[in-house]
C-alpha cells in the first residue's frame, strides 16, 4: 500500500510538472506574441508618423530643393577654375562633401586634423578671416591651394542655410578670390524670386558691391548667370524692378571687358528690350535706359577704334533710327509693316524722343565741364554721374 502510495505521489508530481512546464511554454509563447504585436504596433505608429511628417519635412525642405536643384559640390565646381598641383599653401579642412544637412551635424570637433570642422561660426568667420588676409597678404593664388574647394562648398552651405549671418563674409573672400563672385550669383540668383521687387533690390545692391571690390570681374565670369537673371528682371514687367535692373547694368558695366559688355548689351538689352525700354510708359525706366545709351554706348569717351564699342554704338543708333522712322511715318500716315511697333509704344515715340535730346545736351554739357577739370584721362576709370536709388523713388 505504501509502494501505491509512494507511486501516486512520483504521479501527481510528475503531472503537476508537467502541467507547470506546459505553462511556462504557454506564457513563453504568449509573452513571444503580444512582443511580436507590439513590435507590429510600433512599426505601424511609425509608419504613420513618417507619412505625417514627410510632408512637413518636405515643407520645410521645399524652398531649398526647389530653389536650388544642384548639390553645393556642383555650384562650386562649375563657378570656380580647377585646382592647380602647384602647392602654396597647406589647410586641414574637411574631405567630405559638405551639403547643408552634414553641417547640421558638426557639433564636435574631431581630434584628428586632417577631419578639422568648424565648430561654431564665431570660430569660422574667424578663421575664414584669417585665411583670406594670408592670401591677399601673400598673393596666393586660390588654385594652388590644396582643398581649397571644400572650404568654399562649407562656406555656401552655410549661406543656404543662414544667407543673412554668412553673407557679409563675401567681400573679404570676394578680395582673395574674384571668381567667388560667380559662386555668390549663382546662389543668390537661383533662390531670389523675381516678383519679390525688395528681394531682388537686395541682391542686385550685393552684386554691384562684389564687382566694385574687383573693379573689373574676372575672365571666367558666368555672363549666361548674370543675362538669365536680367531678362527675367526685364520681363516681369514691374517698373520698380524694371527700373533698379537698367540702374544695375549702368552702374556695373565699365567691370566688364569688351567682349562681355556686348554680349550683355547686344543680346540681352538692345536686341530684346530696346524698345520696350526706350518707350516704356513708365518715365523712370525711360530715364534710366536713356542715361545708359546716351553716357555709356552712344557717347562714350575714347572709344576711337575699339571694333567693341563701335558695334554697341552702331546698333543702338540703328535702333535710333528706326525708332525716328516710325516717328516720321506716323506723321505722314504710311506705317510699314516691319516699322510696327504697339500702341502703347506708340503714345511715348515723340515724350521719349525729346527726353533723348535733352538728356544728349546734358551729356555735352558734362563732357565739357569734366574737360575743364581735366578729369576726362585715357585710359583711366571715367567719373560718369551716379543715378542713385533715391532718385528713382522720388522719380526725379
């Protein structure tokens, strides 16, 4: 009987351990599956999270991918000339690509000096500082420069990222380097909306600033930037802005060499606007266009036998003349067809061309009292009157 006992017990014993195993393999599986599901929950949480942030990311993110397609690597390759294996001078800078959303992520300073990044812009601005007075300094030339790019590509993706706390860094490095100025319009141009008339009056007062620390731009300067962005100027069609454009060109024209003043004049101003221009119905821009023609291409001193300026001087007075013919044909009522011109145009033929004549005496008149003063030297920048902003405004 104690034997039966005894067996019954090893019995319930052996159940209840069974049943206690098949437990614990029950409680494995069910913890095992509400982690599963939950993993499943979060992933889905995620997933939904991700699709409602996307679009505010891309909101966010909008102005820049849609103003600025081109990674900051190619804006700087395309601006500024090949390195030369000519070494000047070593810099520990970075050797990645520098995009804006690397620069989010600098917060440290590596030990290694070949990894140098900047820590905060104070110590930045300093060292860019620094660096463009040893060049200037030394007469480095950019290209001998080892990495010399990357700095550059740094230097812009922080001004697409803060324009307003890295753009006063461009006249020192516009000094060290002119061709910087190809690289400063292509970022500006390429984010300025040209029916913001204040955003645009900006940047054309930066532009005209850069060119007049290098007096004459450099020989690889990006024309095709510079037209695309006028002749959009010119196209929106809003006086104010059509206005500060003419002043623009009139007050940078004498930092471009021959070749490039037709190529801006020519095919950008006389060949697509002349008349538009030149009968434009608002007065500012007629004045503004008029001192142009008149003081800079027309009248020009010393153009002598420069094939440049005489071509310039020869198309502005064809479409003179053209201008004058249908003047001429208006008033005997017998309008060619290839004398055309819209009504409107039509109004301003006789105000615009009297204003012309006054302007021409004006002209002489400031010829001979330079001449006077003996400030009229070949050779030698010509101190042509400044059309300033505020004339503009009060529409003197």
């Amino acid at each position: 009987q104690q034997k039966e006992v005894e067996q019954k017990e090893k019995e319930t014993k052996e159940e209840q351990e069974e049943a206690q195993q098949k437990e614990t393999i029950k409680k494995q599986r069910d913890e095992k599956e509400e982690e599963t599901k939950n993993k499943e929950n979060e992933k889905k949480a995620d997933t939904a999270q991700e699709k409602v942030e996307k679009p505010k990311e891309e909101k966010k993110n909008s102005t820049l991918t849609y103003v600025l397609p081109r990674s900051v690597k190619s804006i700087v390759k395309e601006n500024i000339s090949d390195h030369n294996p000519r070494m000047a001078r070593r810099l520990n800078l970075p050797q990645i690509d520098l995009e804006s959303h690397h620069l989010s992520q600098m917060t440290y300073l590596t030990e290694s000096c070949s990894d140098w990044l900047p820590t905060s812009p104070l110590f930045f601005k300093n060292f860019l500082e620094r660096f463009c007075e040893e060049m200037i300094l030394h007469q480095y030339h950019p290209s001998s420069i080892p990495q010399y790019h990357n700095l550059i590509r740094c230097l812009v993706s922080l001004m697409l990222m803060q324009p307003d706390k890295w753009l006063d860094m461009a006249e020192i490095l516009v000094k060290s380097n002119p061709e910087i100025i190809n690289v400063l319009m292509d970022v500006e141009f390429n984010r300025t909306n040209v029916y913001n008339v204040g955003q645009a009056w900006m940047v054309f007062s930066r532009l005209e600033g850069w060119i007049k620390f290098v007096s004459k731009v450099p020989s690889n300067f990006r024309i095709d930037l510079i037209k695309k962005a006028l002749s959009a100027c010119l196209m929106a069609d809003h006086f104010r802005l059509v206005s500060r454009t003419v002043l623009m060109i009139y007050n940078i024209l004498d930092a471009f060499e021959d070749s490039l003043r037709v190529r801006l004049l020519s095919n950008t101003l006389f060949i697509d606007h002349f008349n538009d221009l030149f009968l434009h119905w608002n007065d500012e821009v007629r004045q503004c266009f008029m001192r142009l023609i008149v003081y800079k291409v027309i009248y020009k001193p010393f153009v002598n036998n420069n094939t440049f300026e005489i071509s310039l001087k020869s198309k502005a007075e064809t479409y003179l003349h053209v201008i004058r013919l249908h003047q001429k044909a208006i008033a005997d009522g017998q309008v060619p067809p290839h004398l055309s011109l819209t009504e409107k145009q039509k109004n301003y033929i006789a105000s615009s061309l009297e204003k012309y004549q006054t302007l021409v005496t004006e002209y002489t008149q400031w010829k001979s009292k330079m001449e006077r003063k003996r400030l009229l030297v070949p050779n030698q920048p010509i101190p042509y009157p400044l059309i300033k902003y505020d004339m503009i405004l009060r529409g003197v």
